[in-house]
C-alpha cells in the first residue's frame, strides 16, 4: 500500500475515556472503567490505516506533558510522524459513555505561534515533494496559518479532505475526495448558497449535483451516524450517485468512527478498487470500529466478512 501519503491531523488530543453503567448528571458517578490513549482525527485514522496495512507519515502538533505519550503510542504503532513542538499543551478530550450514549468534553485547541507556524512550513516543506496523497483529517488548532497549506505545490497530488472549516481554497483546485457528516454537508451548502429543501425527495440529487459542478469534486460522500451513507461522483460527465445502510450493531465505542471510514475508504483507494469496493470498504471498517473499544483492536476478518456483505448491498440512487 501506498508509503507516500501524508496526514495531516493537526488537532491531535489526549482521550479520557469514562465508561459508566448510568450517566446522571448533577450527581455523583462512578466509573465502571477508565482508559487514556492518544485520539484526534488523524490519529485515529492512522492506526486504522496502519491496522489495514497502510504505511504512510502523521504530521500533527505537539506540546505539554501530553505530547511526549501522543508521541510515543504513535511510535510504538508503527508509524512514521513528523511532530511540530509547540509550547502550548495538545488538548484533553474526556469522553463519557453509557448505554451506547456518548457525551465528549473537548478542551480548546492549543494556540500556534508565529515561529511555531514558521516550523510547521518548513517541516512540511521537507517531506511535501516525496508524498503523492494528502490527507487532512479534522480542524485546525487556533492561530494555524491555514495559508501554509493553500500555498503548497499540488501538482500531481491527490487530496483526500475530512473536514469542513478552512478548506475552500483546496476544494476550488480540486480534490480527490471530500468525506464529510450530513451537519458539515449541510453548512458547505449554506457557504455556497446551496438551498436545503430537506423535505424535497429531490434534496440529494439536486444539492450534490449543484455542489460538483461548482467545485471539482471526484468523490463526495457524506455519513449521517448509523443512517444511509450517501457518495456521489461523475462518470463520463454524468452525476452518479450510490447509497448504502449500515447494518444495526451493538455499538461499543463509536469514538472515531467517521476517522474509521476514511481509513476505510483510503485503503481501499490505495488498491486501484472501484467507488462500490471504496464506499463498501470504508462502511465496513467504520462498523467493525464501533465494535470494539479501541481503534486498534479492530477485527480484519470482521471487516472482511462485513465488506463482502455490503458490497451486494449498494444502490444507485434512484430520482
């Protein structure tokens, strides 16, 4: 699989993860289990890729006590990093569940500095001419200077984007993928004057189509929880559009699962498989995900057998 792609999850955290039997706020809770681990979009989708046999590089920032555990889980699972040290503290994301419910409490981002964001132009100036994939998976921490990107040379790259703030300049020169939630869908709409007539039958051929022939988009797909996934593309110049229902499990943790999916798809993508193989792929690594209690205890034999029930499974959107 591909080794000259770069992610960017330049948000990264500390998780907390708080499992309780009844969460009841207000009052005293006792906790039934605790972990800590390093999370954060790109983190998560790094394991999983890595987990699928993915072997690429994880730019992300770094700082505070936090960072020297971010940085060493990431070693010890196999992946290659480029940290930029900054002085601020990497943020806490304390997350609660129970019964399948998920409340997440998520610090501000760390602050980057003028001569932090120097840094992160020249370490990403290093690696930028040997990578053919781009990855950005999330926000970006306050103060980054979302120029430094913009004004990297994209010729002959290929960009995979999961995220919706900050990322117009990309999508105008175009992007191999854009995956996306229904919310975040639904606010590129708005900041392209879309109009949303979510009561119309009509609402996804007419708001998709709209969106590709504003914005050279080759893949479009947006998620919506344990609903219908939807990915939309051209063929021959003609819109297409397929969707496909996520089978009903019992979720155990669905911290990531949106990251799972990339990763999904990305492994996929590395494969020269077709859109159907992608949009099955990443369904079913999403699923497998959410049913285990960390990313990296993800089942590939579950994948597998969950892949090959969801292939057969996708529809083409119908007007």
């Amino acid at each position: 699989m591909n080794g000259d792609t770069l992610i960017l999850g330049l948000n990264p955290t500390w998780q907390r993860l708080f499992l309780v039997d009844e969460f009841r706020p207000g009052e005293v809770n006792r906790l039934s289990k605790v972990e800590e681990f390093a999370s954060g979009k790109g983190i998560n989708c790094a394991r999983i890729l890595r987990k699928l046999g993915g072997d690429f590089m994880l730019a992300h920032f770094l700082g505070g006590e936090r960072s020297v555990s971010i940085c060493d889980e990431i070693a010890a699972a196999g992946i290659r990093q480029v940290p930029i040290w900054i002085g601020d503290s990497t943020r806490l994301c304390t997350t609660i569940i129970s019964k399948g419910d998920t409340t997440e409490l998520i610090e501000p981002s760390p602050q980057i500095t003028e001569a932090e964001n120097k840094d992160f132009s020249q370490t990403i100036g290093e690696v930028w001419n040997d990578v053919l994939n781009i990855v950005l998976c999330g926000s970006f921490p306050s103060g980054f200077q979302k120029e430094i990107l913009s004004q990297q040379n994209l010729t002959g790259k290929r960009l995979f984007i999961d995220a919706v703030d900050g990322i117009d300049t990309w999508l105008e020169q175009g992007v191999e993928l854009l995956k996306i939630n229904l919310d975040e869908y639904c606010k590129l709409l708005q900041r392209y004057g879309i109009p949303q007539i979510t009561s119309s039958p009509q609402f996804w051929k007419m708001t998709a189509s709209t969106l590709l022939d504003r914005l050279p988009i080759r893949h479009l797909v947006v998620t919506d929880e344990d609903a219908l996934v939807h990915a939309f593309y051209r063929l021959e110049g003609k819109f297409m559009g397929i969707e496909l229902q996520p089978p009903q499990i019992k979720v155990v943790n669905d911290i990531g699962a949106g990251d799972a999916f990339l990763a999904g798809w990305l492994s996929a993508d590395f494969l020269n498989l077709p859109i159907n193989h992608c949009l099955a792929k990443a369904t079913a690594v999403s699923v497998a995900r959410c049913e285990v209690d960390r990313p990296w205890n993800l089942d590939i034999s579950r994948v597998s057998a969950l892949e090959t029930e969801l292939l057969s499974q996708i529809v083409k959107m119908t007007d």
